[in-house]
C-alpha cells in the first residue's frame, strides 16, 4: 500500500507567518553567506532617525567557539508595523543590524549542522526583542548546539538491503487536546538500505521504519483479478511499521535519548508478519455512483489508499499495521459531495464488517460583525476564519480530497464567509488574521438559529447552516514582568493564561506571550474570564494544554479575572526549568 505524509498542522498563525517569512528571507539570502555585515530588507525605507539597532555574537556550545556564516534573522511579529531584517556572522561570530523599526520581533540564528535551542534543548521559536525608536542594544549572545544524527540500515529477514524504506524520528508532544506523535525528521533508504536523518535536537525521540510496498503482495493481489479477494486459504504477510528496538506493537517502542552532536546508530531488521486487513462495506451509494476508501493514520499524518472496492461497495484494505485510523469513504461521481468517516483500531487480528454510509455535507455560511470601540478597525478581507474540530474528539483534521472541505474560509470585504461540505461533527470558530492588526480582537459570539454556540461548539449533521458571528476589539491586556526569586527580570519566559477547567479543551480560550530582553510581557485580545497566569522558564512544545501537566504545577500559578477592555499589570516569578535542563 501507498502511504501519503500529511504536512503538520500549524498550531499558532504567528508562527506560521514567522515560518514563511523565514523561508522567503532565506531564498532573499542566498548568495550573501560569505558576507560579513548586515543587510536590511529594501522594501523599508532608510530613515536612521528614530530607527534601532541591534548588535551580538553567535558561539557554539559548549567551548563558546565564534560561529562564522551564521544567518541572523530580525523577524517582526507584526508584518504591518515592523519589517524583516538579515544578517551573517564574520570571523568573530558578530553581527550588527542597523535602521531597524521600532516594535516586537523574534531573532533567529540558523547554521548548518548547529541548532538554536532553547532550556530544554528543543528548537528555539525564536528569542523576543522590544525595541524602542533610537535604541541601540548590544551585547546579545546566541548560543547554538551541535545537532544531533540518527543513522543506520534497514534490511530484510535475510540481511539484505529495503531500498526506499521511510525511517521516521518521532517526539510524543501533547496538541489540540490529546498527545500525539510529531515527526522531527525523517528519511528515505538509499539503494544499499542505509539512512541519514540530521539536524535533530537534543531530547527523546522515538524511531520507526515504514516498509516499502510489499511487491509480491500486490502482485499476488493484481493477479487475482480486479475487484477480486485475496486466497483466503494461504495466510498473507508483509512488512509492518516497526519501531526500535524492532517490535510492532507502538507501546512497546523504547526512546532513543539524544545529546547534543550525538550520532546515534539505529538499525533495523524486518521480518514478515501475517498481513492485517480492514473489510466492510460502503452502502446506501446512489446510481451509477462508486466510493474511493482511504485510511488515515491517528498516529501519524499518514493517509494509506489503494483500497479494493468492488460494484456492491464491499471493500478490502490489505497490510494494515496495528494502531489507530480513521476511515473515510467518498462518493464519485455524485452532484453532492458525499463522505462518511468511522474510527478504527487494529489490533492483533482482522477487522470485518465495518458499514459506511455517506452523507451529503453540510454548507456553513454566515456574515462576520466588527465590534470595535474606539480601536483601529482592520478590513474584514484581511483575515481568515477557521472551522476548528471540538478537542476531545479522537479524529484527527478531516482528510481534504479533490476540492472537497477546507477548514478555512476567508472572509469578503463585505464580511461574508461560507464553508462548503462540512463532515458531521462539533466544531467551533476561530480567528486568523492574514496580516497583523488583529492581536486585540477575538470571537466574542457565534450565533446559529438565535443561539450563541461560541461556547457549547456548532453541530453540524448536513444541510445549511447559517451563522452570525461577532469579533470585538475590545479584548482585555494583560501585562507585566517574569522575574526570578531575586527579583531580576527573566527573558524569553513562557507565560500562558490558562481558562477555566471547563474550557480547557478549547485552544482558542488560552493566551500565550514570551518575554521579551528585560522581562515584559503582554497578552493581547483576551476574552472576559478567569485565568490561571504561568510563567515557565522553559516548557516543553504546548505542554500547558496537558491537564495532567498542569496538575504539576497546582499554587504557582496567578488567578486573574479579566473583563472586556479591562487593562491589568501583573508581576509573575517564574516557574524555573528543572536542574537538569539547566
């Protein structure tokens, strides 16, 4: 079967425009590497007065060696008020960016085989610097690490080379309400079984091995005709996903602890296993329809096709390997599209008789209201909105095929939006903005039939949907100053407003902000409610939507009730990073 990688979902549109703006300022750099000084983006006027400037050097870890050739990126949080500013490092690992517009930015440095880490070794987004019209701040230190590699062979049962296998390294983080698996790197076997996967971080990373098509399976398949079943009397094998130190069963897989510069060997043996398989069957299909099965991991962002399907709907998916799925089923050929979706596990045995009956999706429209009381009103057309699945449900992202969902929707000029076949589920609304200017605004209603879903979430099982939804301006700012026990400021802290426990499976009702050089923070566009303010010195990923995390840290937080419009300043002391992150 043919696995298909799904790109990770972004979790924070301001990382995700920081990410884009990274890669065009790094095409934008090509060609300058060997150059010793700043270079400012030529899109922004040069105005030296009432303009910063910033100054550093970048060494390496742990013997502070200077890091020459080092991109140094300036990146503003706020692509409508700050520009993107770049620089390379010279033979004593400084650099200087000058004419910079005042504001919030994030400072990357980026050289290969090195890796800009933060506490907890991860990899840093970014270190937040506020600067002021006509300052000039020096003395930054950046600090990179060695990356670490995992290398090694993968061969079959009889020591032989599988060219083309996919060796995955894999970190279990906590997202979107429930832990999954994100991928940190991965790597495809070359001709002689061998695999490289570089640029790792420092940290525990799980390993595992997804076999190539098995060839004599499919040609065993083809050759017992279209739409046919396999030969029941002989048992079938395949290689399966197999996870170091070699077991299939994905609770049995042991970590690989990685240090910095590490070069870990992890090799892998496959051996055939008996071949799992999903049966079932499509049903109430309309004439002169057919379906299309896929299988989607909710391990991993991996879509698995090549389902046989036969006239009467019945369908077989043949080397299923243990784990959770997600089935989905779509309608070809009908003027409606039509999906169905079930969970599956698979286990140690053959899943049959799954039924799939699909259903014409749902069309979500409405008109987007601003509420704005003396705040800078921004254009409607300016920002996105997305349908967001209710977290707890155990279903990953729903799987786009050919033009069906997306689950975002722009909206027009005049404030209309509309989101077309919709899956049945719970779903609720969130803002992205497309440029900055948003920051202060959030969803303050969502109306459906004269009812404010904005809390409960919008059910959707089919027909037309129409909603009324309200941004405000007026979201409450929070903010203030992560110090230590003795008082003195603490940079690039993690400060996170917790709601209350009962929306805590709602990302969208959490605030987040990073401290900038001396310490402050601030929380923009916060919905009336009562919070829970951390501050971690170091957190791991977006750990704090955990509530098994969070239970670690029950009296170190601060309660804060906020009320729209509301301004508050508060003093936070940091939680510190554990010794051994230090």
């Amino acid at each position: 079967m043919k696995w298909l990688r799904l790109p990770p979902v972004e979790r924070c549109s301001v990382t995700l425009r920081i990410a884009m703006t990274k890669l065009v300022s790094l095409f934008l750099l090509i060609g300058l590497v060997a150059a010793p000084v700043a270079g400012q983006d030529s899109s922004i006027p040069a105005k030296p007065s009432g303009r910063a400037a910033i100054e550093g050097i970048v060494t390496k870890d742990p013997d502070s060696q200077p890091v020459k050739k080092a991109l140094i990126e300036l990146i503003a949080e706020n692509q409508n008020e700050g520009g993107d500013y770049t620089a390379v490092t010279g033979p004593d690992g400084g650099f200087r960016i000058e004419n910079v517009v005042p504001g919030r930015y994030r400072l990357f440095a980026e050289r290969v085989g090195l890796l800009d880490t933060d506490k907890r070794h991860s990899r840093s987004d970014g270190r937040v610097l506020t600067l002021a019209a006509g300052q000039d701040l020096k003395d930054l230190h950046i600090r990179l690490q060695a990356a670490a590699v995992v290398r090694g062979r993968v061969t079959d049962e009889d020591g032989d080379p599988l060219p083309d296998a996919e060796v995955t390294v894999l970190r279990q983080t906590f997202a979107t309400g429930h832990t999954h698996w994100e991928q940190a790197g991965a790597e495809r076997t070359n001709d002689l079984g061998e695999y490289r996967v570089p640029n790792l971080p420092a940290g525990n990373f799980y390993v595992s091995v997804t076999p190539p098509p098995d060839f004599k399976n499919l040609i065993e398949a083809a050759g017992a005709g279209a739409g046919e079943p396999r030969n029941r009397d002989k048992t079938a094998t395949s290689y399966q996903t197999t996870y170091y130190p070699g077991t299939n069963d994905r609770s049995q897989a042991a970590p690989v602890q990685l240090h910095a510069g590490d070069d870990f060997p992890v090799n892998f043996s496959l051996t055939p296993a008996p071949s799992l398989s999903i049966r079932g069957s499509v049903v109430n299909l309309p004439p002169r329809t057919s379906a299309t099965i896929m299988l989607q991991s909710r391990d991993f962002n991996l879509v698995q096709n090549g389902a046989d399907i036969r006239k009467d709907g019945s369908f077989v998916i043949h080397d299923v390997s243990p784990g959770s799925y997600t089935i989905l089923a779509s309608v070809d050929g009908s003027p409606v599209p039509m999906t169905a979706r079930q969970s599956v596990q698979v286990s140690s045995s053959n899943v049959d008789g799954l039924r799939l009956s699909p259903q014409p999706g749902a069309t979500v429209r409405g008109r987007l209201r601003l509420e704005s009381r003396g705040a800078s009103r921004f254009d409607p057309a300016q920002i996105f909105l997305s349908l967001q699945t209710i977290s707890g449900q155990d279903d990953p992202a729903p799987v786009t095929i050919g033009d069906q969902f997306t689950n975002l929707a722009h909206v027009s000029a005049d404030g209309n939006f509309e989101w077309k076949d919709v899956p049945a589920g719970n779903y609720y609304v969130q803002l992205l903005g497309e440029t900055g200017g948003t920051e202060d605004w959030y969803v303050k209603s969502v109306s459906a039939g004269g009812r404010d879903v904005n809390d409960s979430g919008l059910g959707v099982s089919g027909g037309a949907v129409g909603l009324d939804v309200v941004l405000s301006a007026n979201g409450a700012l929070i903010d203030g100053m992560v110090i230590d026990s003795k008082g003195t400021p603490v940079a690039n802290a993690v400060v996170v407003a917790v709601p209350e426990a009962r929306m805590r499976g709602r990302t969208d009702h959490y605030g987040k902000a990073v401290s900038d050089q001396s310490g402050h923070f601030s929380l923009r566009g916060i919905r009336p409610a009562d919070y829970t303010l951390f501050a971690w010195e170091s957190v791991d990923g977006d750990a704090y939507y955990n509530p098994d995390f969070l239970k670690g840290y029950e009296g170190q937080g601060r309660l804060v009730r906020t009320a729209e419009g509301e301004r508050k300043t508060i003093q936070l002391p940091v939680i510190p990073a554990p010794e051994e992150e230090q």
